[in-house]
C-alpha cells in the first residue's frame, strides 16, 4: 500500500479514528493489527517473518537483561540472528552470483548459481531497529515489557517500510504518554500539513524528475557531459524529494497518532562538506551507523588511520545496507573516501594559516557548498546505475568534461528539450533555486518561520497544495524508491 | 445565564476555528470546490485556446446533447471519418465556405451535432422526415460509441435508427489503447447512475475514482486543469506539451531541411502570442498528398490482436444494446483510400470484415458499404481517411439511398416509439 495511493487515503483516516474512538486499552492492539495488515497488503506470507523476529527478539532482549552471566554471548547471538536473517533474505542472491563469477574467473567457466529469494519488505529498516534494541539492552538499558508495544515498535505502519529508524525508549516512552491524551487539533494542525508537504514533494517533483531520469538512463552512452550532469542533477533532487516526501508523510501520519519522528533529512544539499552532509542526508540512518558501527568498531578512539579505517568501514557496510548489489557498495566506498579526504583536508587546513583564514570567507564557503553538492550528485550516479561498467563511464564522461562531445553535434539538448518539455526547464530553475537558497532557507528554518505562520495563511498554502496535488498527481505514481531497501 | 454563556462559547469556537488549520482548510477547499463548480474558472481562459472545458473540446458536445430535450429520430455516431464528411457536406450544403484551418476544427467540426446533408437525402430518398444528431467524435474508438449509446438510452431519449460509420481504426487503435483512458470516456464515465457500478465489473481504482470525483469537481476535472496549465507552460517556454507533439515537430523541423512539404494536415495560423488566430481563415484545401499514413502507421502497427478483440467485443455490445432496445443499426464501412488500407496486414483485413458481417447477422443490423459502388481516390478525401465534401456526398447519398430502399429497416424503425423528453443523468440520491 503505497502512501500516495487512493488505499492508504482510505486507510489512514479509518486507523486514525478507530484509534481515538476506542478504549485505551484497546488502542495499541488495533494499532499493531492495522500495522501488520498494511504489512500484509504487500505480501501476506511474511508477516510470519517480521512476527518471528519480533518475538525473537523480544525474549532475547528479555533474557539478555535478566543473564547474570554469558550477556556477551546472548548479545552475539541475538545480534548474529539478525543478521544472519538480512543476510539471506537480502545478500543471498549476491553471494552466490558473485562466488559464481569468482569461480568462473578461476575456472574460465561460469556456473550457474542462482538462488531464488523474495526481498521481504522493510527488512533492512526494522532489522537495524532490532539491532539496536539489543544492543540498548546489552548496554543496561530497560527491555520493552510489553510484547504490542514492542512489536509496535517494529511494525508501526508510518515508519515500517522505509524509517526513519527508530529508537524505542523514545518510541516506548510516547506511545505510553497517549494514555493521558486525548485528540487535539494541534495533532492534526501539525500533521496534515506534513502529509500534504510529502505528497506534493513525491508526486509534484519526485514522480516528474523520474521520467527525465529514466530517459537519462536508457541509452546514457548517447549523451553528452551537459546532460549526464542535468540528468545526475534529476536525480539528487528526485530522491531527495522522494526519500524526504515519505518521510514527511510518515511524519505527518504518526502525529495523527500523537507520535512525533525526528527529522531525517535537514536541507541536505546546502551541506558544505561531505561530514556536514551526512548530518543532513537519511539522519537516522547516519546516526544508526554511528552509535552501532562506527563506534564499536573503535569510532575515532585508536588514531587518525584507525579513525579513517572505520570510517570507511562504516560507510562500505552503510552502502551495502541499500542493497544487494556492488553498485551500493562501490556508492558507499565513495561516500567513505570522500568523508576521509575532507578528515584529512581539515587537519591540512588547520595547520596551514591562510588556508585557514580562507576557509573562513564566505567565498570558501559557498565553493565548499558547490563542490559538495556535486561530490554528492557523482555518487548518486553509482547509486542509481546497476551495472558498475555503465556508471564508471557515466562518471568518466561527467568529469572529462568535453563540451563538444560527438553526439552533441547532433542536437542532443535539442532531443532533450523535445523530449522533456517542461520538466528540463522546471529541473533547471530548481538546481538553480536550491543552490542559492542557502541563506534565506536556512534563515527561515532556524527561525521556525512556517510554524510560526497565522493558521489561515497555513490553510491558504495547504489548501493550494492540496489542489495542486490533485491536478498534477499522475495516474500511475511510482513506489518510492527507499521501499526497495 | 444562558445569555452570558453563549457569546462566550461562540467566541471560543471561533478562536478555535480561527487557530487551526485543519478546520480553516477543509472549510477553505469545501469553499474553493463550491466556487470552481460554479463559476468553471477555465471558461475564464477559453480565449487562450488552451482550455479544454468539459475535459476536452473533442467530446464537450457529448453532455449538453444528452441532457437536452430533443429527441432526434436518428442518432448518427462514428469517429472523425463520419465528422469531417458530415460537416464539409453540410458546408457544401448551405454553400458555406469551409475552412481548413485548426481554429475550424476545434470551433466548428468538432464541436458539429448536425448531419442536415444527410438528413435531407433521408428525406428525398425515404419520403420521410427524420432528424439527425450527430454525436460523431473526432480521435474515438468503439468503445466509445458503445458508451455514447449506453449512456443517450440511459439519458431517456430513443432513436427510430442509429447509423454507425466504422473503419479498422476504431478496432486498432495503438495511442488509444486502453478504453478507460479516452477523453469520451472521461467526460461520460463521470455521468455514471449508481446502477452503473453494479452492472459492470469495475476496478477498485475506477470505483474510487468516480466516488472522489462526485465529491471534488477539481479532482472530477482534474485532467482539464492539467492540459490547460501544462499547455500554459509548454506555450510559455516555448516547449511542445508532450511526446506525441515532441515528435510531430522533430517531423515538421526534419521535412522542413529536407525541404518537403510539412506533414500536418491542418494549419494552425497563430497570432503573436502563440494563440490560434481566427482572422486568418484558410479556406483552401492542401493538395492531398496522405502525410498522415505516417501516423496511421503508428496507429495501426504493431497490431494489438488484444485490442482489437476488446474493440470487437463493444461492437457486439453495441449492437446487442441497440437489440435490447428494438433499435435497428446501420452499420457504415466508411472508405479509407486505398493507400491506408495497404498498411494492415492482408489477415487483419479479412478479420475485420468477417467479425462485422458475423455480428451483423447475429444482430440483424444493416451493413452498408459505399465501396461496393463507388470507386473513392484521393482527389475524394483530404488526406488518408478523412472525406472531402464530394466524398462525403457519395458516401452520405449511398447510405440514405440504401436505407430507404430497405423496407424491413423502415418497419421495424416505425416501430420504435420515439420517447419524449430527457432524463438528465444525475447521481440518484442527488
């Protein structure tokens, strides 16, 4: 049941209002009923699965806390389980193509391995939520007593197929504080405004920028360095609209239910390093990978190379968690070494004088910025390109900038214009738009600016939104593209 | 007391109002639909040319006629092989001047609901007077004519004859593949009774559709709002408006290098500002050198052996509606030049003629085809499939000239009672 679709439209407000009307104590069971059956609207079958590592977890987290002895052992164990369960529904397939071409390349022929394994949906999300469970319990953090609750906590329909990721003393300690509370309006106030927001951001941009995109990708060896980039650009903002609009929807969805998700995305592409970006981009994620990677493995304890090592560590496994394909991983050694040259350029930076005075000029700032944004819109390339042979040449193309490339001559921007007729127009504007909103969007985010707006200027945009929303929405809206993960 | 309490009451229901924006919005769109539904906010920009009112102005002369009073004796219905002849033969008719210009498609043919040519030689040649309405849509398929049909019977009104001009095309169309994506389609499946969507098997999504659309005229119209707005934008940037356009003007920039004539049929003189200009009338037919069968080409290739069969099967709905409601059925086999016959697989050909002639009987309706005495060539048509006046007149003269001399169809057309008035269709519990 994807967000954007006429089902969940129905749904929502039906869940909404069962859960205020019933009884208390009947709230979070309808919950967790409406959250497996929109699990199950996917495929029935593996509700057994997300059921089992629910309970599983739930005794081991339960058994961990009471141990006196052997907690290391329970805490491997409950961790490797969970893995091993990602590991097979999601790697599997990996893992034996890619033995397969090691093999054919020792033997000079290929065999046929070939595993036939469904992706269960939302796997990655809530078996990162259940590692991290283990591990505040292991650490002496309180289990979850409350077998609904916690199965809530990793079925919660808003945030079960693609996050944020949650963190459950926080999810616990909310969903527990609703027992006092009625429905405000301010739930709602605060709520569909979020929705609509995330449905504009996915069906007005996201769904609009994929078709760009898509063509981009078809037969990419026919164009030339201007549009590999504008195509590299569709696509920073088309994920970026669409990651951030389920986001937003999630959000807006879970304050119906007086539940508040942080923020997962904070205007990603006025980061003016890759460090700043990845504080901005998928928070949740990057804050997950910190506190349960990059920190057990050693964080920034053991030196500067050790630091770096993990570092790279960190952002190669982080890659590997998109999927399962090398693509992800060549996206995330990118990310990794692009996040060790800034570390590195920063201790050059410090010990150099005017290097350091430049980097406090806003010239600096806004290269930084630029640079970044396309640091980031390259890795993009690996991460939207399956074949690796295909984004290496993309790149290649990209960087080499030739502007009289051979297929320009035959009017290539002239295709795309024919072929795109408002959209490249619309991407233009928008690259340009947000490349310049640093100051004046960041001012008024800091400043609370659409929060503190009057409740009838709030309708009016509402409003117009909605109307936009229901003119522009296409007919067949794409899912978004984090449910693959 | 309750004097005391009151205001203050009412004071604070409206702070509450006034504070939140869930009640100011729900109050602002129910506002908003009230007020679009009312004043149909595109009519404002009808001068642009851009608005497609009604959903599009192909089919926008579809409601007003159903919902009217008259009840025409013969219904007549096809594509724009049956417009564009009817119109140029009642442009002959009257000694109007016709015009080959896009402002006189848009203004005149398609929104045309006469057939007074064909109504008069009804008349001379069966000795009776009937009225013809001509609900003939330029770019529509079977399908279409069998909801036009469904929905004038459920309008009330009943024709003594329908008469039904029919071509390969409307059994094989590749841009219009799907029947629930046609803008007849769009414009009559809103005007759906309640009983509709028990009748018919109905997906989930077109269910919700219609029941969004009864509630939001903005979503009901929601394609209208788009074409216009996107229209807007692609005439403001300069950029065609979709893909289809894309590729008709990468065409017209190739034939205008190679220095061979463009290949639209219709011209679209426009003032400076980009919108079709009415004061620059072009009354004189282009040499007919069949630019279209490029088009007809993608129309036609590769065959859809699917859609053809479904289009098939409205036929045969067609014709069992018309059965149910003793209405007899003129079928037309509209000629197409010969050139645009070549492009359809010899095997499709045969299909087509066997499956009419085959349902034909099965109904009993008439077929006629003006192609068993006339020889047509292209000096009748104005490109590959559309007749000119003197086209139009054979075809149109041999189809009243067979109906009157057919005896059996006079009877069982005096049978039909004509009913009186019209029922607007309406949502029942409206």
């Amino acid at each position: 049941m994807l967000f954007t679709s006429l089902d969940y439209l129905l749904f929502l407000p039906v869940v909404v209002t069962l859960f205020w009307v019933l009884p208390l104590k009947f709230r979070l069971p309808m919950l967790l009923a409406a959250s497996w059956f929109f699990y199950m609207c996917w495929n029935p079958a593996f509700i057994l699965l997300i059921v089992g590592m629910t309970a599983a977890n739930y005794m081991l987290g339960n058994i961990l806390h009471n141990a006196q002895s052997h907690r290391k052992l329970i805490f491997g164990i409950g961790i490797t389980a969970n893995l091993l369960c990602l590991g097979v529904f999601k790697y599997a397939t990996l893992f034996v193509t890619s033995a397969a071409s090691v093999v054919g390349l020792v033997t000079h022929q290929t065999p046929d391995w070939h595993v036939n394994i469904i992706l269960p949906l939302a796997i990655s999300f809530f078996t990162f939520e259940f590692i991290h469970y283990l591990f505040e319990v292991y650490r002496g953090n309180k289990p979850v007593d409350n077998f609904v609750l916690f199965s809530l906590f990793a079925a919660f329909f808003p945030t079960q197929i693609a996050g944020p990721i949650k963190r459950y003393p926080d999810f616990v300690a909310q969903m527990l504080s609703h027992r006092e509370k009625h429905p405000t309006l301010k739930m709602f106030d605060e709520g569909l405004p979020l929705i609509l927001i995330g449905l504009a951001k996915k069906v007005l941009f996201a769904d609009n920028l994929a078709v760009l995109v898509q063509m981009g990708l078809q037969e990419p060896s026919s164009y030339g360095a201007p549009e590999l980039w504008l195509f590299a650009y569709a696509f920073a903002f088309q994920i970026y609209f669409d990651f951030s609009g389920y986001t937003d929807i999630a959000r807006g969805s879970a304050m119906l239910f007086g539940y508040k998700i942080p923020i997962n995305f904070n205007m990603p592409y006025i980061a003016s390093n890759m460090s700043d970006f990845w504080h901005r981009w998928h928070i949740s994620l990057s804050t997950w990978l910190r506190d349960y990677l990059f920190i057990p493995l050693g964080g920034s304890r053991g030196g500067r190379w050790m630091t770096n090592r993990n570092l790279f560590l960190t952002m190669a496994l982080g890659g590997l968690w998109h999927g399962a394909s090398w693509s992800f991983v060549v996206w995330g050694v990118y990310h990794g070494l692009a996040l060790i040259i800034h570390r590195e350029f920063t201790f050059i930076r410090d010990k150099v004088e005017w290097l350091k005075s430049f980097a406090q000029t806003k010239v600096f700032h806004v290269m930084s910025l630029l640079l970044t944004f396309h640091v980031v819109c390259v890795g993009w390339v690996f991460f939207r390109v399956e074949n690796i042979g295909t984004a290496f040449s993309i790149v290649k193309r990209m960087v080499f900038f030739k502007p009289i490339y051979a297929a320009a001559e035959q009017g290539q921007f002239f295709v795309l214009k024919e072929n795109m007729p408002v959209v490249v127009p619309v991407v233009m504007a928008m690259v340009a738009l947000l490349l310049i909103q640093n100051w004046p969007v960041s001012y008024l985010n800091t400043k609370q600016y659409f929060k503190k707006l009057p409740a009838p200027v709030k309708a009016v945009f509402c409003t117009a939104l909605l109307f936009a929303i229901i003119t522009f929405t296409p007919d067949d809206s794409k899912p978004f593209i984090y449910f693959q993960f | 007391m309750t004097n005391g309490t009151t205001p203050g009451k009412l004071k604070r229901l409206a702070t509450t109002i006034a504070g939140s924006t869930t009640i100011l919005m729900i109050g602002m769109f129910i506002a908003a639909e009230a007020i679009i539904k009312e004043v149909k906010p595109l009519r404002l920009f009808n001068h642009t040319g851009l608005t497609t009112i009604n959903q599009n102005f192909l089919v926008a002369k579809l409601p007003p006629c159903m919902s009217a009073h008259e009840n025409p004796q013969v219904l007549l219905l096809g594509s724009s092989l049956v417009l564009v002849p009817s119109v140029r033969c009642d442009d002959d008719f009257y000694k109007r001047k016709t015009r080959y210009d896009r402002w006189y498609y848009r203004n005149v043919i398609d929104e045309y609901t006469k057939a007074d040519f064909f109504q008069n030689e009804l008349a001379r040649q069966s000795g009776k007077q009937r009225n013809v309405l001509d609900l003939a849509v330029a770019a529509s398929i079977m399908s279409d004519q069998y909801l036009i049909l469904k929905k004038y019977l459920d309008s009330g009104k009943s024709p003594e004859m329908i008469v039904l001009g029919i071509a390969p095309r409307d059994f094989l169309d590749n841009l219009r593949q799907d029947p629930e994506k046609t803008p007849t389609y769009s414009i009559l499946a809103d005007l759906t009774c309640i009983k509709d969507l028990f009748e018919q098997k109905r997906s989930k999504e077109s269910i919700t559709n219609f029941a969004l659309g009864y509630f939001s005229d903005v979503y009901k119209n929601r394609g209208d709002y788009k074409t216009f707005l996107t229209g807007y934008t692609a005439r403001v940037t300069g950029h065609p408006v979709d893909l289809y356009n894309a590729t008709k003007e990468m065409e017209k920039t190739a034939a205008a290098t190679a220095s061979v004539p463009t290949a639209d049929l219709i011209a679209e003189p426009k003032n400076d500002s980009g919108v079709l200009d009415n004061s620059k009338p072009i009354y004189e037919a282009r040499k007919n050198n069949l630019f279209d069968l490029k088009e007809y080409r993608r129309i036609y290739l590769p065959v859809n052996n699917q859609v053809f069969k479904t289009q098939m099967s409205y036929l045969d709905k067609f014709l069992a509606l018309a059965q149910s409601h003793e209405i007899p059925v003129v079928l037309v086999e509209m000629p197409v030049t010969k050139e645009n016959l070549a492009l359809l697989p010899e095997d499709i050909k045969a299909r087509f003629e066997k499956k009419v002639a085959m349902l034909a009987t099965k109904y009993d309706a008439k077929i006629v085809k003006p192609l068993d005495k006339h020889s047509f060539t292209t000096e009748d048509f104005e490109d590959s499939v559309h007749l000119n006046g003197k086209g139009g007149t054979r075809v149109f003269s041999y189809v009243a000239e067979e109906i009157g001399k057919d005896r059996e169809l006079a009877a069982r057309s005096m049978k039909n009672k004509t009913a009186v008035g019209s029922l607007p269709i309406r949502w029942p519990f409206q």
